[in-house]
C-alpha cells in the first residue's frame, strides 16, 4: 500500500515514517509554498533514512490567509492548523491508499480531529493516519533518543523544512526578525540528521 | 525498553504488537479473572508469533462489579470499560518501562482518554501507548487482510482470550448463554493464527 507521510525532518515525522515503513510503502512528502528552498533539508533528510521523497506544492493564498491569521491573534496557533489542513487535503488528492502526519498526542497544533479525519477518508477515498497520536511527549523522546540522531535549537537556528518555516520567512521579511520571536515564542525545533540504530 | 502490551490474540493487540515491537521489547500481556482458561488462546498465538508471554491477574471482584453494571445497562460498554480501566492500573504497577493497547481511532470501549492516559503516566511512571489510536477502522482492515491470518465470528464461537470473554462466561453460567446474546449484540471478535507475511 502507498503511503504519503507529511514530512519536516524533524523528529516526529521521522518517527512516523520509520513506524509506518514497516506496513506501508512510505513516500516522504515535504509541502512547501514555493517561499524558501528549506524543503532541500527534508529530502536531504529523506536520502540519508532512504525513504522515496516529493515535494507537494501548496497554495500561496492559504500562506497568506495563515501569515494574516498569525498576525491577528498574535500567536501562530490557528495560521499552523490553516495550513495543515490544507496539506492533508493536498495529499489526499494525490495517488496514496493512505496519507499520514507525525501529530503526537499531546500536540495542541496541529490537531485532526476524529470528525476530520472521517471527512478527510471519505471524500479523498484514502486512509488518513496519525501513527504517534497514541505517544505521549516523552514516549517520543525517548524513542527518538534511542533511535536518531538530532539536532534541536530554536526555530530560526534549525536547518529544517516545512510550511512553518515559510510562514516565519513571510513574517520576517515583511516585520522583520523580532516579529517572529513575538509570535512564535520558545518554539523548540529538530532537524534529523540520521538513525542512531539499524532498524530490523 | 521493555513494554507490556494487554493482548487477547485478536487482530488490533496483534497488530499492536507488531507495530511496537520495531522499537520495544514487547511482552504480549493477557489480563484475565482466572475465570476460564482461554489464555491459553492467547498464548498459543504469542507464541507462534514469537512474543514472550505473561499473565495479568485481575481481582476478581472487579469482575463482579462490571457484570453487575452490564446487567444493569442492559448492554457491555461501561463493564468493560471498568474492567479495561483495572487491567491497565494493573500493568502499570508491573516492571515496564512502558505499557499499551490495541485501542482503536474508532472504538467506542474501551477508550483512554488523554487526561486518563497523562494520570497513568504519571502515577505510575511508565509511558501509556495506544499505538493504533491512529487508525481508522478501514485502515486496520486493510493491515489486517496484509499481514495476519485471521479466524473472525461471533464472539461467542471465537477462541480468544480475553476479560470480555470472562465476563461472558460469567454472564452465560448465572443466567444461561441466552442473556449473553441480549448483553453483547452483534458482537464480532477476532483470534489470529499468525503472521502472513515476513516483516522486515
């Protein structure tokens, strides 16, 4: 079965794709408005876990509605679950039987609701799966501390690619850096840089 | 890491544990009432599968206590739920560093919910995993019909081995097995004979 897994190279997706490798034929799919070159990471990324990788182009419009929301509620809580949502509908229209994301359970965004999910399988005829939403924060940790190989920072240090890292480029270029550290505040980041163990 | 799965030998704790196993030492648990004997069900499958085995005592007075609201309810969800609840304060308090389910996306009972999950995990200082909470029901079907070889019925005809079962046999001894028809409906149960495909 062909699987499309939303793909960051951070540690959660990461975890993803190595838990759904084991039934699916797992393509890594990084989704990207065309706004930086971030997305080279993740496929960097998905080259050394040797995981196929595509890029899936996402609407600029939807950018800009997330960047305005962002700007309005001065958190980016609400701009990320915009933008997630119009990925999985991106993916489901692709040629998977199933299509996944790396949501852990105790992530406040973005969130898949079970009345989403349903929705999302019945139109697009496909399997929406969310593999880490049974693991709570520190299951993920430690697997990833007995699994890959991390680098962890603040957002704007970390070399990793995905919709949110556009959407911070958005904000800085038109605020300027501050702005991001005023509406993205603590935010932790990973980037992969391989696995630690060879998996069976 | 050494996890404790609540297994019955039906097709979701199965695939649970073929999930988990990727990444922990898994211990394929059957909680039981000492009711009947059908753990040897149970353990007739983890060993074809390859998985150590273990027993989970459960008090028996529990038991009583879910037949008495089955019967009240006139149907099984909260019983079981109430047995459920037990079995996994019950693995929690054994040497795991972390403990599941096979609990499904869609699975009205049992259900974990995430504040119950956070008080087992922090109670007891071991990580609770739902590994299948991600998952619809289509989803496992189609895992299922790839990767197990499975003997599906009605729940009275299945040799699977679980509390459900129990508190069936319970039922059935005091009030004949016409109440077990009225308490469970409609009530499909699974037991797998194996593994159809070699996993990597």
């Amino acid at each position: 079965m062909r699987l499309g897994l939303l793909y960051s190279g951070g540690k959660d997706s990461t975890l993803a794709a190595l838990f759904l490798s084991e039934f699916y034929d797992v393509t890594l799919t990084t989704a990207h408005f065309g706004v930086t070159d971030d997305w080279h990471h993740a496929r960097e990324t998905a080259e050394a876990l040797g995981f196929p990788f595509e890029r899936l182009q996402l609407d600029p419009g939807v950018a800009e509605e997330a960047v305005a929301r962002i700007r309005e509620d001065g958190f980016p809580r609400n701009g990320i679950q915009l933008v997630h949502q119009h990925a999985l509908e991106r993916l489901a229209a692709e040629e998977f039987d199933a299509i996944a994301d790396g949501t852990r359970r105790d992530d406040r965004v973005p969130t898949v609701s079970r009345a989403q999910a349903q929705s999302l399988e019945d139109r697009h005829g496909v399997d929406y799966i969310a593999p880490l939403s049974g693991f709570g924060r520190q299951a993920v940790d430690r697997l990833v501390e007995s699994t890959l190989e991390v680098t962890a920072g603040p957002s704007e240090t970390i070399t990793r690619a995905d919709y949110e890292a556009e959407l911070r480029a958005i904000i800085a270029d038109e605020e300027g850096t501050e702005a991001i550290v005023e509406y993205f505040p603590d935010h932790e980041q990973t980037h992969v840089t391989g696995v630690r163990r060879a998996l069976e």
